[in-house]
C-alpha cells in the first residue's frame, strides 16, 4: 500500500507569495516505485500551483502537466533512499505572482461551469485562449461630449488648424558652398585595389597591372526634401479598472484634439505617441465575464479536465518485456484517460483577459500622435554610372535649410536641380492635408564621381570611383571570379 505525508509550510496570499513545501512520502510498494516520478511531479504540482496549504487529506490524486518554473523548482528535489523505504524530499521555493489563482477542484467535484463549457473532453491545448481580444460593445458606452465619433479601432486623422504660408519677403538668402575636390589616378588605383580585395575572389592582377588611360571627374547632385508631419486621431481603449480615481466627464468637456500639448521625441524622426484625453474615462462591468471576473478556461473549455497528454484517452498503454508486448493501466492518468487541466487546476474557469479578474474596465478615449518624416529626393548623375549609387554616400553638403516651411532653391547655377526643388516643394506643400507640417528641411549635396578609363591585356573599359569613401563601381572587372566560382 502507498501512504503518503505531506508536510507543508505555506505563506501565500492571493497576490504573490512565497509558497515553501516539503514533502514526504513514504512508500515501499513495487507498484509506487514504478511510478513515483509522475506521483512525485503530481504531488509537486498540487502543493505549487494551488498557491496555498492543502487541507484535504488524503491528496486527491491527479496529473499536472508543468511550466518551466515548476521544473525548475523539481531540480532542487532529491531522493534519500533508506533501506526499503523510499523517503522523498522537496524543498521547494515558488513566487506565484497572479492576482487569482484557481484553487484545485476536490477530488469528484465537478469544475465550476459556465454555460459555454465543452460537453467532452479535449486534447489540452497549451495555446487556446479565452478570447482576451474580445472588445466590449463601445457603442453600449454614451458618447463623450466633443468626441462622439470615436470608434474602438483608430478614427481617422482629425484635420489640422489652418496655417498661414510666410511669404515672399521671408526668403533667406541662398548660399552655396563649393563641392569635394576630385581624385587622381594614384587614389582611383587605390580605391581599385581595395575593391578587389573586399571580394575575396577577385584577381587582384588586373587592377596592378592595369593602364589607367584616362581620368573624368564629375559631381553628381543629391537633392533631398524632408517634410516633418503631425497627424491626430483618437480612438476609445479600455483598461482593468482596479480602483483609484476616475477623470471623467463630470469634470468638463475634453480637450478638443489639436490643443493637447505634445512635441516629438525628435524632429525629422518617424515616431507614434500615445495621451489619454482627459475627462473622458468612464467606468463600465466587464462584459466578457459579465463583472464575475472569470471566464471559462480555453484550455479545458469548462470542463476541468482534458484527455491524458501521456495515452491520448485511452486508459492504457503497450510495454514490450522480454519480447513480449502488454497492455498494462496508464500510470500518468492511472486509467482514466483524463487528467486536470493545467491551466484552471480543475476549475474549468480562469481570469478573465479583458478585465484581469478585477470585474470593471475603465473606459477612454486615446490620443495618437503619429510624427512622419517624409522624404524625397531627386538625383543629377551625368556618368554611366547607376544614378542611385550616390544615395548612400557621404559628399559635401552645399546647402541646407531647415524652416516651418522651406523655399525652394531657385538660385542653383544647374536649372534642373533648381526645377526639382520646386517640384518636389510644391508636391510637399499639398500632399498630406490631414497633417500639420512642423518643419522641412531641404539639403543639396554633391557627391565626386571619378570615371577611369583603363586598358589590361586586350581588354579596355572602365571603373568608376564615387563618394568620399571612394567606393568603386567596375562591372566589367576582369577576374572577377576564381575559377570553379563561374560554376556557382
Ligand atoms: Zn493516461
Ligand atoms: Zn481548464
Ligand atoms: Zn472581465
């Protein structure tokens, strides 16, 4: 016979606590000692997970699944074997940080149902949930004065105050600063050489021996345009409401949208800030659990129990001793094909996602404040080289404006950078009417594009060097692959 006893030195409360449980067990039967490592992690996952001192005695038992904590907690177990007695030992440390915890179901009471629960058992299931997204009916909540259409899902952007443009009389003075000097034949070698030896399987003859027979150096233009934006839109959110003050309407009407004090992070820095606005927080019962602040367990649906994780249901599982094979009682779910859910301890009901156990949500409307930096640009590079190469390269800044509103370059000795400006300016000016413009900043670089001519053996072509990192461009290099490469 198997007689187990259970020491327990517990000090819990509902809201985290330190459980301390030591267990001993006494058992000299061969069937116990065949399944002593279930009972122990059953027993285990009894005195752990319920969160407090068991009074019912004997132990009903049942099977349990385990977290990762609770394994964690197991390695600190260990075995004492005396003589024929089998003595176990647990010390166990846990810190159980949920505001409700189901206590296990007794053993044969039935798991407290609600309406919704299964009829039959089911395969547990670690990642069903009970329905947390749920949103409660927003338009079951009044209206907050000055905000009445505000929808659950985020409402379209709230138009801006109208803003006056500055005109003409404001215009800064342009002034541009001289581009990068150009590179030689001896820096054009050298950005060559390197370039072959970044790609490991390049030859590095060609670019030695090679006759460098002309040189060209260009400038290519980079134009950039950035308009910083603001848009508003508001939206209802819901929060567990677990006590404490309420700023609601009884406190005035709210702000309207666009006179709530926010400032960017950062300007030019595409980033989202979110504000309660005030005096709109209502207080409502919960109406997924209907203020109980439980809802039926997903992993068990209502039921308490799933079908035993070790032999699907049936009851029993097949040994092969000596050859032979044998149908012999699951140990896990000791033949009944069940075990208690892990997740409602039986219970067939968990916290309720929506309101987490506190019974009322409280209500409100939301402020989103979306900064977006807006960039275009637009690119003169008169070589063969590909035009968008120069994008990311550093070269010499020649003008930059940073204004509410920047004026676009008209002075630039090149027209087609001085018509893009105003293209691009132009488009800003109209482009996003749900947004208000904080700043622009417009910014002209020129960038040094080296073509280089070369002959090599009987080949003749050419490489281009660009950028103050004097990056090269050389797509018909030759050797440009070992041999065997051309394979892949
Ligand atoms: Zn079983
Ligand atoms: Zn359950
Ligand atoms: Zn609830």
């Amino acid at each position: 016979m198997t007689s187990i006893r259970v020491k327990n030195s517990c000090n819990s409360s509902p809201h985290g606590s330190t459980v301390m449980s030591q267990l001993v067990l006494w058992d000299s039967s061969p069937l116990f000692l065949q399944c002593r490592p279930q009972l122990l992690l059953c027993l285990w996952g009894m005195i752990s997970l319920s969160g407090g001192p068991r009074t019912a005695w004997p132990l009903p038992v049942g099977s349990f699944r385990l977290g990762a904590s609770q394994w964690l907690g197991l390695s600190q177990a260990f075995l004492v074997n005396q003589s024929a007695i089998v003595k176990w030992f647990i010390v166990s440390r846990m810190c159980i940080n949920e505001p409700w915890a189901p206590s296990a179901a007794a053993e044969g009471a039935p798991p407290h149902k609600f309406d919704n629960a299964a009829d039959t058992d089911r395969e547990d299931n670690e990642n069903a949930t009970e329905g947390g997204d749920v949103n409660p009916d927003v338009n079951s909540l009044e209206p907050v004065p000055g905000c009445e259409s505000v929808a659950l899902e985020d409402g379209p952007p709230v138009p801006p105050p109208a803003y006056e443009p500055p005109t003409e009389g404001d215009r800064p003075q342009e002034v541009f600063f001289d581009s990068g000097d150009d590179i030689g034949e001896e820096a054009a070698r050298a950005a060559i050489l390197t370039f072959v030896d970044e790609h490991c399987c390049y030859g590095s003859r060609p670019a030695k021996n090679m006759t460098i027979s002309k040189i060209i150096p260009t400038q290519g233009l980079h134009y950039q345009l950035e308009t910083f934006n603001e848009a508003r839109s508001t939206s209802r959110k819901f929060k567990p409401y677990a006590g404490g003050d309420v700023d609601g309407p009884e406190n005035g009407a709210p702000p309207p949208v666009w006179s709530m004090a926010c400032k960017p992070d950062q300007q030019f820095l595409t980033h989202k800030k979110n504000l309660e606005v005030p005096h709109t927080s209502v207080v409502k019962q919960c109406q997924q659990c209907n203020g109980c602040g439980l809802v039926t367990c997903g992993g068990c649906a209502g039921l308490g129990r799933v079908s035993c994780s070790s032999c699907f249901g049936s009851g029993t599982r097949t040994e092969y001793r000596g050859g032979e094979r044998y149908t012999v009682t699951c140990t896990w779910c000791y033949g009944s094909g069940r075990e208690t859910c892990n997740r409602c301890m039986g219970d067939g009901r968990v916290e309720c996602p929506s309101c987490e156990g506190h019974k009322q949500l409280r209500h409100f409307i939301m402020l989103t404040v979306s900064y977006t930096n807006n960039l275009e640009d637009y690119i003169l590079e008169r070589s063969d080289m590909p035009d968008e190469l120069i994008r990311n390269v550093s070269g010499q800044t020649i003008f930059q404006q940073t204004l509410p509103h920047v004026w676009p370059i008209s002075q630039y000795p090149i027209q087609e950078v001085n018509e893009n400006s105003i293209r691009l300016v132009e488009k800003h000016r109209t482009a996003w009417p749900h947004a208000m413009t904080l700043q622009q900043r417009q910014t002209l670089r020129s960038v040094p594009v080296t073509e280089a001519h070369y002959d090599w053996k009987n080949i003749s072509t050419r490489f281009w060097v660009y950028g103050f990192e004097h990056e090269v461009h050389a797509p018909d290099y030759p050797h440009q692959c070992c041999w065997g490469c051309n394979v892949l």
